[in-house]
C-alpha cells in the first residue's frame, strides 16, 4: 500500500514540477545540491506571447513623443471613424490640445482607400438604398445631412430620431428646434452650417447605436467632413465625440476643450436633446458655443444661453 501511495505521490510531484517548467519558473525549485546551473530565459513563456493584447495610444500631446499602453478594450467601445477609414485619419496634432484615451481596434475598413476627387453628391450615392446593418429594416428615410456643403462649422450629431427619420432632414424634432435656437444665438443661420449624423438611419426606440452600426456608418461621415473641410467640428453628444476621437472617455471629462481630427479643431458638448432633459446644462453649453463663436471670428455675446 506504501508502494502504491509513494507511486502516486511522485506522480502528482513529476506533474506538479511539469507544470512549474511550463511557468518558467523552474531556477526556484531545482535541487541546488545538484550543482547544475540554469539560465533564466529573460523572454516571457509562449503561452504569454499568445495573450491577446489590446492596445491603448493617446492623441498626440505637445511634446514630440506619444505615450502608449497595453489596455484591455471595453466591450461596448466604438470603432472610431479615424481608425475606421485610417487614410482619412489625421496626420498631425497642433499643440496645446488635451490627450484622450484612444482605444485601438481591428476593422476591415482598415483597408479603405481615399476617395479621389469626392463629392457629397458621390457619398450619397455611394451610400444608395443601404442596407450594410440591421437599422435598415425600420427606417423610413436614409437621414444624410442638411445645410452648408462649403461650411465653415459642422455640427456633427448621433442618429436620427423619429421626425428625422419621417423629414429625411436632421434634426428637425424637439432637439432640433433647440439647435436651431443654437445656431441663432451665434449668429448664423441653419442654412450657414452643416449637419450631420454619425448613423443615417434611426436606431429602433432612438437607442444608442451599436459598434457595428458605427463601424458601417461612420466613414461616409469622415468622407462628408473631408468634403466640406471645416474650420470647426462641434460634436453633440457622447456618441459623436467618441466615434471621430475613438474613445471612451465620458464625455464630461473633455467638454468644452479642443480636440484635434485631421488638423480640424474639434468641440464636443452636450447634446440637444440632453438638454431638453437638462435645463440647467445650457449655461455650460453656451460657454462651450462661445468659443466656437470665437474661434470662427464671429462676435462672442454675453447673453443668456437659449
């Protein structure tokens, strides 16, 4: 019975040390009167190398390096734009501007070249009776934009809801009465700026678009701001913000700060609709819309927010 419980003991102590090799940690538990020497490997064990790694860079900072870590990607991230259609991405960063946490993802649109000589006429087209993600199936009206085409400020929004999707226009409901209110209260009139969508197709019960829907979507909306090439983009709301800055940042920890995308500058704050739900945010909105004003040249009021 000794023999056969010794048998087993030196079994589970041969699978135990097979397991240490397998760690890499075998140097801790040789026998040191054996004299042998071992060299530690200073390369991590295969098993390691094989880790799927996400990684986690910041949008360039005023100095000349770029920080970069080893993150794990949330699962409800979006695919920004920028990473979605990387020939249209940005080339440099002006200085000054904050960084944000940019979370890298893999996309088949990764391949998607730029669009020689495009127009918006072409985008639209190019877009057609789209069926390429499940928003499709309710929808009413491909919701494209609306405004401008030579704009100097593009308002760039989440998706459409329902009296969008019924108009085809955007922003033509409760919250886009709000923003016209906005635009007014700068100055300019609707039709002096553009505005658009990430995704041109209402989410089902104005839900926040999926990633997949964002992926689909989102290099017509890079293909529509290299077209109109603003001066300035104001995003509304955390969805449009994260989409074109791909990150996941909340969005009230960059409101109202400069961002750059592709050497445009880039706002966020909140959205309209947010508002509508929020009175007491319009304050902090209008300050953010005052630097807009600012930025654009035009006259910077102090009146009461609309």
């Amino acid at each position: 019975m000794s023999d056969l419980l010794s048998a087993n003991l030196n079994e589970k102590i041969k699978q135990r040390l097979s397991f240490y090799e397998d760690l890499g940690i075998a140097p801790f538990y040789r026998e040191r009167s054996s004299g042998a020497r071992h060299t530690v490997d200073p390369s991590p064990p295969s098993s390691v190398l094989a880790a799927p790694i996400s990684e986690e860079e910041t949008l360039p900072k005023p100095v000349p390096s770029i920080a970069t870590a080893k993150t794990t990607a949330p699962s409800q991230s979006f695919v920004g734009a920028q990473h979605a259609a990387p020939q249209l991405a940005r080339t440099s960063t002006p200085s000054g501007m904050p960084s944000l946490p940019l979370i890298k993802t893999s996309s088949f649109f990764e391949q998607l070249e730029r669009v020689e000589n495009d127009t918006l006429l072409r985008i639209r087209e190019d877009i057609g009776d789209c069926t390429r993600c499940r928003l499709h199936k309710k929808r009413n009206h491909i919701v494209f934009a609306d405004g401008n085409p030579k704009a100097e400020l593009v308002f760039v929004g989440e998706g459409p809801g329902a009296d969008e999707d019924a108009t085809g226009i955007p922003f033509v409901g409760r919250a886009g009465k709000l923003l016209t209110q906005m635009i007014q209260a700068m100055g300019l009139q609707r039709q002096d700026v553009y505005i658009c969508n990430v995704v041109k197709c209402r989410p089902p019960e104005n839900r926040q678009p999926e990633p997949d829907e964002v992926t689909t979507c989102s290099p017509y909306l890079v293909r529509q701001l290299e077209v109109v090439n603003p001066k300035v983009i104001v995003c509304l709301g955390a969805t449009a913000a994260q989409t074109l800055l791909e990150t996941t940042t909340g969005i009230s920890k960059f409101r109202g700060q400069w961002q750059d995308f592709r050497g445009k500058k880039l706002l966020a704050t909140y959205h309209p609709a947010y508002l509508l739900r929020n009175p007491a945010a319009k304050s902090e909105v209008w300050k953010d819309l005052q630097k807009v004003m600012g930025e654009l040249g035009l006259e910077v009021k102090k009146s009461k927010p609309v």
